[in-house]
C-alpha cells in the first residue's frame, strides 16, 4: 500500500511540472491604460482605444429606446496594440440616441 501512495504523490508531482512548463497556467496580464473613449462620428456608436498594458478591452455605449428599455451595447473585446486597436459599440436602428459612452478592461 505504502508503494503506491509514493508512485501516486510522484505522479501527480510530474503532473504539476509537466502543466507548468506546457504553459497550462494563466499568465498574469496587465490591466489596459492609457485609455480613452467617447462618441464615434454621431451619438449612435461610441470608440474605445488603450495604448498600455496586456489585457483587454471594448467599448460600451447605452442606447435610447423608444417606448423601450435602454439597452447596453457593447463592441469587441480588443487585445492593447501598437498602433492601437479601436473596440467600436453601435446602437441598434430602432434607438433614438446613444448615451454614456464607457469602457470594460479585462
């Protein structure tokens, strides 16, 4: 019994080690900085853009609907390059205007 105890801690050990060193860990990212973000062209879209750091981020915009609930749109998540990358967010047709234009960093 005492033998496979041993041989079971000694796998799971090389287990560890191969994860580790195959890179199944999560490598600490840097939250983006450096932002900015505002309306796009027309309040109906807004832009978001970061110059620093390893995450990621997108725009955020919140829409007006008519006879409606206000909706929260949201653009693609963007990794932080140089040059930057912009994460657009687009209100749907049916809303009458965009508001509150913001940012999500990851």
């Amino acid at each position: 019994m005492k033998i496979r105890s041993s041989r079971l801690a000694s796998l799971l050990v090389a287990g560890a080690a191969a994860s580790a060193v195959l890179g199944f860990s999560n490598p600490a990212q840097a939250v983006p900085s450096s932002c900015s973000f505002d309306f796009h062209n027309t309040n109906m879209s807004s832009y978001a853009t970061c110059s620093v750091g390893t995450g990621q981020f997108r725009a955020v915009l919140t829409c007006d609907i008519p006879w409606g609930f206000d909706k929260v749109v949201r653009g693609r998540w963007m990794n932080v390059t140089v040059p930057p990358s912009f994460s657009f967010a687009t209100c749907p047709p049916e809303a009458r205007k965009g508001y509150s234009p913001n940012i999500e960093r990851q």
